[in-house]
C-alpha cells in the first residue's frame, strides 16, 4: 500500500503530479484581487503623473509658439534683403491682450512665391507684442523693421509668449531689434 502522504509530500516538493503521469502542471493566471491592486495602483500613478504631464505639454507649446515667431520673422527677413522687397508679418485676428495668440499671424509673401504662411497657436497661449503695440508690422529691404506701411521705423518689438491657465509653466520672451535680430529668453513673470 502506498503511503498517500509521502506522495502529496513529493508532489508539493517537485512539482509533479502522481495522477498525470509525472508530467507538471501549473494554473497560469491573476485572481480578481491581484488584477483589482495592479489597477489601484495604475490608477494612483496616473493621477501623479497628469499634472506634471500637462504642465509638460503646455512647456512645449509655449517654445513651439516662441520658435515659429522667431522662424517666421527670420524667413521674412531673409526673403526681404534677398528680393529687396518689403514682406508683411501680421496677426491673425485675435482680441486688444492677445492680438498675436488667439489665431497666429500671417506672413505675407511677395507674389511668385508659394503664397502667404499662415501660423497657428493653442487657445490656451497668449501671444502679445508689448514694446511698440502692433498687430502688424514689415521688414524692409534693408532688414529692418517698419510699420505696416514701411514708412517707419520701429526701434524694437517685443512678444511676450505665455500659457493662459497653467501655473508653473515658465513663459518666453521674443526680442526683435531694429535690424531684425530675434532673441529668445525665458520669461519667468507669466
């Protein structure tokens, strides 16, 4: 007579089942609960992360906003010097705080070219311009920068590119000189 116990004992020990020829069998598988606390802590994880995930987002397109300003008025001051012609930039719409955000600007391009670009922002950034409070303005022949009509011209712009809800997203500082050198910093007063 076999001894049941020292079976069970071997089967427990090495894995082997008596009843199924030796072979090992395993249940592969999560119960409810371990599912239930992987999903717990799913859940927690994510509601750390989203804010810092926002606020990241935002941080992008506050730069984005800042580096197509920059790219924009660097593509009409090249196209200006290089056909000796005036090029426009101007906003797109928008309200008298945020002239330059709520839709983008517009860059004018001479005929003959692909036609005029057009650029967008999120609703959620504002685009000002605070120095001489425009919402248009032209690059001369010469590289600098003029009025609208080019008729005169402007010492300096200035652009101010923040986020309108988020806190703790650091906002950027677009300088243009009279010789249409752009420069970007961080503006840290949004």
């Amino acid at each position: 007579m076999v001894d049941t116990g020292l079976l069970k004992l071997i089967q427990l020990e090495r894995g082997v089942d008596v009843r199924t020829s030796g072979k090992r069998t395993f249940q592969a598988g999560f119960t409810l609960v371990e599912a239930m606390v992987v999903l717990m802590i799913f859940g927690v994880v994510a509601a750390i992360a989203m804010p810092s995930m926002e606020r990241s987002v935002t941080q992008s397109q506050v730069k984005k906003a800042a580096r197509d300003l920059a790219m924009t008025i660097n593509t009409a001051r090249a196209y200006a010097v290089s056909r000796r012609e005036s090029i426009v930039i101007e906003a797109d719409g928008g309200d008298s705080g945020n002239e330059w955000g709520n839709s983008g600007w517009v860059l004018r391009l001479p005929a003959g070219v692909d036609g005029d670009q057009a650029f967008e922002t999120p609703n959620k950034i504002l685009v000002d311009e605070t120095k001489a409070d425009v919402d248009s303005f032209s690059i001369g022949a010469d590289g600098r920068i003029y009025n609208a009509a080019g008729t005169a011209v402007i010492a300096q712009l200035n652009f101010e590119i923040c986020p309108t809800v988020t806190t703790g997203v650091v906002g950027r500082k677009l300088e243009v000189n009279v010789f249409g050198k752009v420069r970007i910093s961080d503006k840290r007063d949004c």
